[in-house]
C-alpha cells in the first residue's frame, strides 16, 4: 500500500487545539504565532459592515477544495483495459465529473472505457455522462446509500488486472456509502448512526464504529477489487487528515479494532441492539489490516486538505490588513466550549487594541441534550454571540465548507452562521435569549431570527469547518 504526502504547505505556525469532553484545553504542535499585518491589497472592506468581507474568507477557503481546480493534475493515466470511477461524498459527483471532462475531453478517452458510481449526498449532483450518480442520505444514511454501495462493490468485484479502479473520496463517504454487515438490519445501522451523532463523539470515533459494521469500509473496497490497481484520491475532511478516517478508510489498511469500536460504544453509553453488540464481537467483521493482499496494487493520495483551504482564507484576511492568530486546521471538542475559548482570545485583544483575525478549521461536535435545531458551527456561533454582545468592533463568521452545518440531511439546510452589530440588535429587540437556545440545541430557529444564517446551497467539497473572528 502506497500513501502518497500531500503537497508541501505553508510552514506558518499554528496552535491546535483540542477540546476533550471533561472541557481541558488541550495545545499541541506549538504555540500560536501571530503574523504582521501586510500592507493593504485587495479586499478594503467597509468600516461598518464586515460581512462581505467574512464571506469572503469563508468563500476562498471552499474554493481552494473545489473538485473542478485541483482533480485534473493528480488523475493518473489510462489503463490496459477500463477507468472504474467509484466515488462517495459530498463531492462525488463533481469529482466524477471532472474526471469525465479529463478523460473524455482532454485525452479523448473511448467513452466505452469508463464506467463508474458516484454516491452523494442528496442535493449534490451533477449531470454526468458515463458514470451514474446515486443521490444518498447525510449524516444518516438512507436506502439509495445502500444500492450505491452495493452497486460500488459489485463494480470493485468485477473488475480485471488491466482495470483501474479509480476511486475519488471526499467528506461525507461514510453515510453516503453504507453496507451493513451480515446480521444487522438497515435500520439498526441508522439508529446506531443518530446516536453516535447525537453523543458528542468525534468523528474518528463514529468512523470506527462504522468500519467495523460495514461491507465496505475499513479496506474492505479494496478487498474486493483487488484484482486491478486501485487509486484513491482524496479531499480531507477530518482533522490530522488520516486516510483511515476519511470515508472511514474503504481502500486503505485500518488498525483500529473491534475492541475499540466496542469501548466507544461504552465510553459514550450508547444503547444498541442485540444484534449490533454481536456484531461488533465477531471476528468476521474485523477490518482489513496493512499485510492484506488487498493493498498490493493500491496507491492512495490527498489532493486537498483542511490546511490548505484555511490557508486560503488565512490569505484574504492577512490582504484586508488583520494580523492574524492562526489556531490551525484541526481543532475537535465541543462547539460552544470551542467558541469560549476563542472568545477570551478576541476580547484580549479587543482590551489591547489589536486589529486581529482569528482563523480556525477542524471539526466541532455538539452533545445534544435539548430538541432544538443546529449544528456545531452554529452553536459556536451562538455562544460567541452571548460573549460578544455588549462588545463593539468584534464579528465572525462560522461555517461548514461542504454548504450544510448539521441540520436534517437537506440541501437547503444553512452553512453555519454570522454574528456583528445586526445580531446584537436583533437580540436585545426581539429579547432573544443566547444562553438559553444554547441549552435547547436550537441555534437555528435563533439565527433564522436574527436573519444570520449563512445559506451557501452545496459547495460540491468539503475541508470541514471554517470559523473567522474580526477584531477592529
């Protein structure tokens, strides 16, 4: 098995963090380093109204991710015999269809050669030629997931040593692609799924769990399409950008096992069935591990990571004059107990006079405990909001790249959210309780209040989560 690094990027330094469930800032790879303000190009945003300019951030880093600029330089050449494109996430048919255009267009391809499945999320299609695309359930997973999948495997299974078996993976394969194994029911996956997803657990932990339940992940692609060479390309949208995570790893080795799917199942207190527990005790549904034979002839590369699309961002609010605080691509925890910690970082400097940005990726989780709607930016977007509320001169942006924060799995479901000087209006007005909707999980019906939900409709990628604080 072959992983390629991803290209080399910018050596700025950064802090990461983590904020684990018991609320303990954790700080690794180095301390935060603040860049001097360039001098000013481009953006001049407006004195009063620094929203265009948030958008602005948000929209560089989505574009630096998007499948039309970076598929084309890594697809490899054509094989002997066919191109079997298998792809899954929220950017899987755009990825899909860039490799059309390449094949087909560029190096005019017999159009006979390529064939190919993309699964993705409902909402996030777009026409194709020769390769179908199957529109599936996020986050979870729905029955055209699993024809998706099934009809992926069957694609794998079938194809020869003169085959490629291409396959193109961004954030969101995990649900777009489902497979139960043999004793569980559909049903069972899917609640075993809103659980996870309501419990606070991370998303290398809901992967596990995932992988060792599936037909298709945790190598298990590649073992069933291990007759020709397999090429994996990547967008990432997991934190430490892991190939095992992302997609939760169908043609890579994975070295988590079903004792560790089976302690997160107990470290968050889940209740599953009895089938699902027998499941995860049987040693038929461990994954695929590295000596497999199913990884001889598979390579597996990133094209476009969490970092890079933040350093994009980071680009715009460095040209617009800010000095920047750069807290990396990585961040975990939980959502409001992210944004409270960043907003003691903003108030500082704030007291200091600074004119500063503050930059972050990762991926936040919220612990649901109420009924309201959201998601996690729009959570940290709420708890900044009751920080920042009798405060002038700070606002953020907070969203998801993929074009949908949490929500019910719709494409119209809103991108996170945008707090300044309108929010706070509104707030006092309508006599808006911050704390209070935190409590409920209901973020959502506050900013729709507010009128700051940030509505993108789907981006076709996803490099997780993009958060910007502005202090002038």
């Amino acid at each position: 098995m072959l992983l390629k690094p991803p290209s080399p990027v910018s050596n700025r330094s950064a802090v990461r963090s983590t904020l684990s469930h018991q609320s303990r800032l954790r700080r690794v790879r180095g301390e935060g380093k603040r860049l001097p303000p360039p001098r000013m190009s481009g953006i001049t945003p407006n004195m009063t109204d620094k929203r265009p300019l948030l958008r602005a951030i948000f929209d560089a880093a989505v574009a630096a991710a998007h499948p039309d600029v970076i598929l084309s330089a890594h697809l490899p050449a054509p094989p002997k015999g066919r191109i079997i494109c298998l792809a899954a996430g929220k950017g899987a048919a755009a990825m899909a269809a860039a490799a059309e255009k390449h094949y087909l267009d560029t190096l005019k391809l017999d159009p006979a050669r390529l064939t190919g499945i993309a699964t993705t999320r409902h909402g996030h299609g777009v026409p194709t030629r020769r390769i179908r695309v199957v529109e599936a359930g996020h986050p979870v997973p729905d029955e055209a997931g699993l024809k998706g999948a099934d009809d992926s495997l069957k694609l794998a299974a079938e194809a020869t040593a003169d085959d490629l078996l291409l396959v193109l993976i961004s954030g969101g394969g995990s649900a777009n692609w489902t497979a139960p194994v043999a004793g569980i029911t559909f049903q069972q996956k899917q609640q075993l799924n809103r659980a996870l997803l309501r419990s606070g657990a991370v998303i290398g932990e809901i992967n596990t769990v995932r992988k060792h339940l599936s037909r298709i992940k945790g190598g298990r692609l590649a073992r069933a399409g291990q007759k020709a060479e397999i090429i994996t390309l990547a967008i990432s949208d997991v934190p430490h950008d892991d190939p095992a995570v992302i997609a939760s790893g169908p043609t890579v080795p994975d070295t988590t096992t079903l004792a560790d799917a089976r302690a997160i199942i107990a470290k968050f207190n889940l209740a599953i069935d009895d089938a699902v527990r027998a499941a995860l005790s049987d040693e038929a549904n461990e994954s695929v591990k590295p000596d497999d034979a199913a990884f001889a002839r598979a390579r597996f590369e990133l094209i476009a990571r969490p970092r890079e699309s933040l350093d994009a961002a980071i680009k715009v609010a460095s040209d617009a004059g800010y000095e920047i605080v750069d807290l990396g691509a990585d961040l975990e925890g939980e959502a409001r107990e992210v944004a409270a910690e960043h907003a003691k970082l903003a108030l500082k400097a704030k007291a200091d006079g600074k004119k500063l940005a503050i930059l972050s990726g990762g991926e936040l989780t919220v612990t649901v405990t109420g009924n309201g709607r959201g998601g996690p930016n729009q959570e940290y977007a709420l708890a900044l909001a009751d920080a920042f509320k009798d405060i002038t001169g700070i606002v953020a942006l907070a969203g998801d790249t993929d074009g949908a924060d949490g929500g019910a799995g719709s494409a119209s479901d809103p991108a996170g959210a945008v707090i300044d000087a309108r929010t706070f209006e509104a707030m006092r007005t309508q006599k808006l309780d911050a704390k209070a909707t935190l409590a409920n999980n209901d973020a959502t019906t506050f900013f729709t209040a507010t009128g700051d939900l940030l509505q993108t409709g789907p981006t076709l990628t996803n490099v997780n989560d993009v958060r910007v604080i502005l202090v002038d």
